[in-house]
C-alpha cells in the first residue's frame, strides 16, 4: 500500500518542517522508494500522518509581469 512521504525532512509533522528547507511530497510504498523518486539525492524521508488536519504546501501565484 502506497503512503505519502515528505523527503528531506525526518518529521511528518508539516508544521516542524523548515521554510528553508527544499522538500518533495511523494507517493511510494517505502521510505527508500521515496527517496529514489525524489531524485534529489536526499537522505531523510518520513511518512506524513494522514490522520491529522494540516496544510502541507501552499503555492502562490507569481506577480504580475514576474514571469517575463
């Protein structure tokens, strides 16, 4: 069974994880098969609780003419 995984954090827990830090959300079976689709060469993954309310990623819109 598939689980989702945070890699390059060693929390689940989104609101621990760092603003700095550079993360991808991955859908795998195993820690070690999340880390492979990664692809980033990060070392540390752990499943997210799927239990709990939170946001994990929010994405803005990019201002006017920023993308020029």
């Amino acid at each position: 069974m598939n689980k989702l995984w945070v890699v390059g954090e060693d929390n689940g827990n989104a609101e621990d994880w760092s603003i700095w830090s550079e993360i991808g959300l991955v859908i795998a079976g195993t820690k070690e098969e999340a880390i492979i689709l990664d692809g980033r060469g990060n070392t540390k993954a752990c499943e997210v609780d799927m239990n709990k309310n939170q946001v994990l990623v929010q994405m803005d819109v990019p201002d006017d003419g920023a993308d020029l």
